[in-house]
C-alpha cells in the first residue's frame, strides 16, 4: 500500500461532499478524529468507526473495501 488511509479517505470525502451526497455532519464523524486525519499522515480510525462511516457515507462496496483494507483487526 503506497497511500495512506487519510489519502484514501479524503479522496472519497472530498467527492461526495462536492457533490452534495453527504455534509459534514451526516457522517457523525468526531471533530478530533477529523483533525487528526489532516495532521497525522499515520492515522487510522479503528475498524469500527470505518465500519459505521461507511454506512454513513453511503459507500459502495468497493470504496468501503478501499477503506476498511487499512482497519487493523
């Protein structure tokens, strides 16, 4: 893996928030958690919480696949 999880995140993040699918807040997402994944390029969320924003999110199955790859179990 030659990205990292915020890469990864942010890449879907960013073009569903452009597109109008989800807001900031519909993803339940914790500010802290948020600033971390801008700061600290080493950053995973725990499986769980990749997991529920998947859901959150509305991501196919493919980009939750993307996304849970980084979950430590």
């Amino acid at each position: 893996m030659t990205e990292s999880f915020a890469i990864a995140f942010f890449r879907i993040y960013d073009r569903k928030i452009a597109s109008g699918e989800i807001t900031f807040s519909q993803t339940g997402m914790k500010k802290d958690d948020f600033t971390k994944l801008c700061t600290d390029s080493s950053y995973v969320l725990p499986r769980a919480e990749i997991e529920r924003l998947c859901k959150a999110m509305k991501l196919t199955e493919d980009e939750g696949e993307t996304l849970l790859r980084w979950a430590e179990d």
